[in-house]
C-alpha cells in the first residue's frame, strides 16, 4: 500500500555490536561552560570598544585628538666638558656656572607676535640689546635669523636661552613677575672659563668652542647636536673629542604643537677627560709678556713689529713648556658668542689678525738661523770644518753683487768665527761652488744638492706634527719646486711683464717687481746662482715656522736626533687618574758627523759672548749658564728685517731650546735677542 503523502519511508537498519575485550567507552555530554564564558568576554571586549568609539565620535574631540597625535621626541644633554691643564695640574681651562635666562617655545607660538614682546621687555629688564635676545629664539638658518652662534640653534622642545652670563640677583627678579614675564626661566649652565694663573692667555694653544656644522652632526652618530660646542682651535680642537665625554639622552613625549608632555627615559651624561699639557705656567706668562715687550720696543725705535712669536721645547723629548704668539685675543669672549664685526676684526690684516697663530701658522724667511742647516751642507760638500776661509765684505756671483750686513770685511775665519760673526760671503761662496759643481743651469733636478737634502733632513718643507691645528709646512726651495712654482704663476707673470705694477707707488719697487715679472715669464723656472746663494743664508724663497727651527736647533743640542714637538703630556680622569700616558715620538735623526755638529754648536756658543748677540747678553753668567744661539735678520724689499734669534742651553746638557720671532721687527740682536733672554732669565732661575 502506497501512502498518499509520499514515497514509502525504509525501515532503518539496525547495528548488532561486536563482542570487545576492552570496557565499554562511557560517553559524557560535553559542558557548555568554557564556551559561555568565552562568548561572556567577546561581548565585553566588543562593548569597550563601542564604548570607546562613542566617546571618540560624542566626547571632547579636541582632547581625545592630541592624545592620539602624541610623538616621542630624544633630547641630548651635553657632557661636562674636560679640562686644559698645565704640567703641575694648574688648570688654564675649566668650566664655571654661568647664569642664563630661557623662555618656553611654547610661549613664543602662543603668543600673536611670537613672543617678541616678551623677550624685549625682558631685555629691558636686563639692561640688554632687545634686538639681541630676539634674534636668539630665531632658529639659525631661517629668514632674519643673525649669524652662528647668535642664532637658535638648540632643541624646539627645550627652553630656549636668551641671554647669557646674566647677574643672578637680576635674573631671578624675573620669576616674581610670573604674569608679565610668563614662561620665562632661569637655568645654570657651565660655560668655558679661563683662570689666567700667572697672566697666562696662551689663547691659540688652548684654542675655543664654536657651533658644530650639519655635516659634524649628521657624521657624530649623535654625539654631537647642534647645540653642542666643538672645540674651534688649539687644544680644544685636536683634543675635542676626549674633552667633550658623552651627552645625555632623555626621551620625552610632545604634542602636535611641539610642547613637551612628559618624560619617559632619562640617561645621564659622562663627563670628559682632561687633558695636562706640558706646558709651564712660569714660562708660558714668561714668553708672552717677552713677545708683547719686543712689539713694543722695537716699535720705539721706529719699526712696524707687525706681529711676533716664542717658543719653548725641551730638546730631548719636544715636550712644548710655552707658545706664545702675538697680537693675541681673549679665548672668554666666544663664551656669549662673538658677533659678525668681533670676528672680521680678528682676520683683519690690518688689526694684525689676532686669530693667527704665528708660532706654527704663519711662515718667515729665517735668515741666518738658517746657517746651522747649511754649515754641515757646506761640509758635505767638501768644505774642511777645520780649515779657514775668507770673509770679504763682498762677492760677485752671476754678475750680481752681494755683501755682508754692513757690508764689513771679516779676514780669514774658521769655521766657529764664521758662524759668530754671521759671515755672509763665506756662505755665498760654498753655496756657488755646489752650484757649479752640479751643472748649473743645465741641473734640471734636485738630486746632488747637499744644501736642499740637509735642510730636508731637519724636517724644514713639511709640517713637525705638533698636536695643534693649523699647521702649515713651511718651504724648502729647489730646482724642481721653482719649476713647479713658475708653470703655476707662468701666466700672471706674463701678465705683469706686459702691464707692470701700476698701483705700486714707490718707484724702485715698482720697477723691481716689473723686472723680476720679466724675467719669470720668460725663463723664471731656472734655478740661478742668486736663487743657491740667497737660499743658503735663509733668504729668498726659503719659510719656515718659529715651531719648525726650534725643532731644528733640539736637534743640534740632541746629536742630531729629531723629535715631534708635543704641547699634550696625557690625558686623565677628573680624580688625575692617568687614562693614557702620550709618549715622546722620535722623528730620526740627521745625519751630521759629531764632529761637524761640534763646530756648529762652539760658534753658537760664540755668538752669546763676542758675536753678534753679545750685547743682549751682556752681563750674562757665561761661565755658570752658557747658551748657544743664533741671530737672525730675515730682509724683504720694501719691508723692515724680521728679527730672529735660535738658542739652546745650558751648553753642557740642554734643557731647552728658545725661539723668538718679531716680524718687522728689526735686526735680529736688538730686537729678538733681548726677547729671549727675558724668557731665559726665567729658565735660569728654575735650574738647580
């Protein structure tokens, strides 16, 4: 029968079970607890977060923006820098407190004439250019921002300073007018301070702090920001980054407007290391008040002293005891930063450019210090250091004449004499001689030149690698540097010959110079009898630095061995734990024969007692504390000689070596001479 419904249903099947060995499995009901729970927390959790959106979308939009926009910004706090010291530990550069004034960044966008206002009448308060302070919130580099360092050049998310070296009663008079003055501050910060122990400035040697460039910056790996100082000169430059230690970090939280909200990480900075210098507090005042007093007596006596120089060494290790150079500047006024018109006028040639450092960044023609550099040349080329030889008061050489100083007639002299009485002509004669002997115009190279090799041999033509910035590598003339000189000025010099010197006003210097611009056009790369000759007294194109011949006369004193000259002894923890000991570096020696070096060093002798520094050394203890030296009196056409004088002693076992430079100072037993001495009175005192 067939249902009317549907299809007819079949009946199930029904399963028989198997015997098993096992016990039955029980099969329980799974709970439903863990599922409910779970579904209990997707609710709530999806309740926040539709609780939270409300609160976006129906709350105080404005809040609830800043919050989400919130940013973390990394701040540096610089080290304490290290400090500069002298060898017994006086410090000659330190860091003191100084006073500045701030105001919040905040404050100044806030503001409707951004802050300006603010910042003038504080100045007011201050006594201060108002000009002044405001263009210290302008950040450097933007429109009507002044010049680094009067510009902002610091964090956007730090208060920014305002006024420096400000007197604290009057800078905290400020925070007791909150409502006029709002946001503004007062912190206390180290600055660069400069004891002067003794009267000592050494102001080149210990160098200043300026702002870093962007490149120093960018290449620190964030040791540097731009509201670091870096060391711009001397000491502080060579040694900056041991000086500088390691800034602090500090992680803080700033709103879209910039302003900091919070502070979520602080590491504290490292302070720097110091540096000990070996230089002698005694010494050092002892050499700059000697400079400063030959200026001012040989401008006396009617010459220019366009600027001057001394340099202290020990001879047997190149430890620098004093630099001293004149015009000379006060390293404190980069303190507050200097402006525009402070720093052209100390690169003004006609304020002498007080930021040169003439003890190894300016060279001279040194005149006849140069002769303990060409009396052993002259041996190896075959002069008997035992024989004699004419000093005339001339020779003709080339067809040109040349004399003596004075044009005075010395007899026949050995060796020591010639070197006591500074014989010109004498060396004049070698000097031809070696020229001839080598070929004359014909020698196209410097291969032969004993003069040329000795002088290269003392390390003169390239920098001594003094631990200071600037240096330059002085000039040893030759054949093949005349050559390379004349195809680089070939074209001017032509140039000349046809036009000549119009705007030289004096007639015998104008026709001087026109003479020599013909000659240079048309043949100036040959080396002449008069460019040997010159060469070999320390004139014509010869230039070396006050540094450079004070390592030449250590030399002399220490058997010919040549050491780098060095101001920085070691450096050392805050506590004078020596961090690293900076050991004496040997440059070689030179290869003179002891006996030759013997005949240089009885005529230097000689030139302190009957030579031509005898009166400036009248008076002096000879027998108890001899000195050997050498004057100097470096002639330029149309100029006043520069004064030299090269000394070392005591003669036995020398302790130091003394040179002093005044340019255009004179000659060099009246001028120079007496400067040194000043310096060796002090030295003398302090022997036992």
């Amino acid at each position: 029968m067939v249902s009317r419904s549907g299809p007819a249903r079949r009946r199930p099947l029904v399963r028989v079970p198997r015997p098993t060995v096992t016990p039955p499995r029980v099969r329980r009901r799974a709970s439903v607890g863990p599922l409910w729970a779970l579904v209990l927390c997707v609710v709530l959790l999806m309740g926040a977060l539709v609780g939270r959106l409300g609160q976006v979308q129906l709350g105080p939009g404005d809040e609830v923006a800043a919050a989400a926009a919130e940013e973390t910004r990394e701040l540096t706090t610089p080290a304490l820098r290290g400090r500069l010291l002298a060898a017994d530990g006086t410090p000659l550069v330190t860091d003191a407190a100084s006073t500045v004034v701030t105001v919040e960044p905040e404050v100044l966008l806030e503001s409707e004439d951004g802050g300006r206002g603010l910042v003038e009448r504080v100045a007011r308060e201050l006594g201060l250019p108002g000009g002044q302070l405001w263009g210290r919130t302008l950040v450097c580099g933007s429109p009507d921002a002044p010049p680094v360092p009067l510009c902002f050049s610091g964090s956007p998310y730090e208060p920014v300073p305002i006024a420096y070296g400000v007197d604290p009663a009057r800078a905290l008079a400020l925070l007791e007018r909150p409502e006029e003055l709002p946001g503004i501050g007062v912190a206390t910060v180290p600055v660069r301070d400069y004891p002067g122990p003794g009267g000592v400035v050494a102001a080149h040697v210990l160098g200043y702090l300026g702002a870093p460039t962007q490149e120093e910056v960018q290449g620190s790996g964030g040791l540097v920001t731009p509201d670091t100082r870096v060391g711009r000169a001397g000491l502080e430059e060579v040694y900056d980054e041991v000086l500088r230690g390691t800034p602090g970090r500090t992680v803080v939280s700033v709103d879209p407007r910039g302003v900091v909200t919070g502070q979520l990480s602080q590491t504290d900075p490292v302070p720097g290391a110091d540096v000990r210098t070996h230089l002698d507090v005694e010494v050092q005042a002892a050499a700059e008040k000697a400079v400063a007093d030959a200026v001012r007596r040989a401008r006396r006596q009617g010459s220019p002293a366009r600027s001057a120089a001394a340099v202290v060494l020990r001879p047997d290790s190149g430890a620098v005891l004093a630099a001293a150079s004149w015009p000379t500047f006060d390293p404190a006024m980069w303190t507050p930063g200097v402006s525009e018109e402070e720093y052209a006028a100390l690169l003004d040639p006609e304020g002498g450019r007080p930021l040169l450092d003439r003890v190894v960044a300016q060279t001279f023609p040194p005149a006849s210090t140069f002769k303990v550099v060409s009396l052993p040349a002259a041996v190896q080329t075959g002069v008997d250091p035992d024989g004699r030889y004419a000093c005339p008061a001339s020779v003709t050489i080339g067809g040109q004449r040349f004399s003596n100083y004075e044009s005075e007639a010395h007899g026949r002299l050995t060796l020591p004499q010639i070197v006591e009485v500074s014989c010109d002509t004498a060396f004049y004669r070698w000097a031809y001689d070696h020229w001839r002997a080598l070929g004359g115009l014909a020698q196209e190279s410097d291969d032969g030149d004993r003069f040329v090799a000795v002088a290269r041999g003392f390390g003169l033509g390239r920098s001594t690698g003094v631990d200071l910035p600037g240096e330059v590598a002085g000039r040893v003339p030759s054949r093949e540097w005349k050559r390379d000189y004349w195809e680089a000025t070939r074209e001017e010099s032509c140039r000349r010959a046809e036009e000549g010197y119009p705007e030289v006003e004096e007639q015998e210097r104008r026709d001087f110079l026109e003479q020599l611009a013909r000659e240079s056009c048309e043949d100036g790369w040959q080396w002449r009898p008069g460019d040997q000759v010159n060469a070999s007294i320390g004139q014509g194109d010869v230039a070396v630095t006050p540094l450079q011949m004070a390592v030449v006369y250590a030399a002399v004193a220490e058997d010919g061995r040549l050491w780098q000259p060095q101001v920085a002894a070691e450096v050392q923890d805050r506590d004078g734990t020596v961090l690293e000991h900076l050991e004496p570096v040997t440059l070689g020696r030179v290869s003179i024969a002891p006996h030759v070096l013997d005949v240089i060093r009885e005529g230097l002798e000689g030139v302190n007692v009957r030579g031509t520094a005898a009166a400036a050394f009248r008076g002096w203890p000879h027998t108890a504390y001899p000195l050997a030296g050498k004057t100097g009196s470096a002639e330029v056409l149309g100029q006043d000689a520069t004064s030299w004088y090269a000394s070392y002693g005591p003669v036995e076992d020398p302790e130091y070596v003394v040179v002093v430079v005044v340019e255009e100072g004179g000659l060099g037993g009246d001028t120079a001479a007496p400067a040194a001495r000043d310096i060796w009175e002090v030295l003398r005192r302090r022997s036992p």
